[in-house]
C-alpha cells in the first residue's frame, strides 16, 4: 500500500522491503552441488524517492541440472509466495518460460 515516506510512511506497506526479503530467500535456494543456480537478474519497483512503494517486481533465471530439481525449487518458490514477507503486502509468481535440462552425454559435454 502506497503512503508518503515523509507524512504517513506508517500507513504504507513497501513492496520493495518484502521484495529484498524474497530475494535473500530466493537466493537461499541455489544449490551448488545439484548444478541448481537462482538469480535475480532485474528488479523494479516504487514510484519516487517519497513514496512508500506498493508494488515490485523481480525477475529470475533458474537453472538445473535434473529435472527433478525443477521440481524442488517450483515447489519452494511457491511455498515462499504463499508465506509472504510482509504483512499487508501479497507477493505472486508468474512463470514466463520454462525448459527441462538437458541430459549429459558425450555429444553435450564436448
């Protein structure tokens, strides 16, 4: 909910705050080991430097070595929607594109 930062900031719920909280959790997810990389690449979000920011996005590239990591990280990123960060502020998925991993073989490694 947008409020002014100077006036009212306490009427306000800052998309921005809950988004750097999603982000730090998003991150958590990489898993070296699996070959699982998450990265927020672009971030948008708030209106003016006086203004408590009702609305954010971040954009996320995730790659993986087996599908069933897919799996994994859909799952925990939808689970991390439904907690939300902050209350008052709802926070939402949208899948643009999604490819399955390749497989290793000799003609993919070389």
């Amino acid at each position: 909910m947008a409020a002014h930062a100077g006036n009212d900031p306490e009427k306000g719920r800052s998309a921005i705050t809950a988004l750097a909280h999603a982000v730090t959790a998003i991150n958590a997810l990489t898993d070296w080991d699996r070959g699982t990389t998450l990265n927020v690449g672009v971030i948008h979000g708030g209106s003016a430097a006086n203004v408590v920011a009702d609305s954010a996005v971040a954009e996320l590239d995730v790659r993986f070595w087996e599908n069933d990591e897919y799996d994994r990280v859909n799952q925990a990123l939808e689970a991390l929607c439904e907690k939300g960060f902050l209350e008052g502020v709802t926070t939402s998925l949208t899948r643009v594109n999604h490819k399955p991993a390749m497989a290793a073989s000799d003609a993919t490694q070389g």
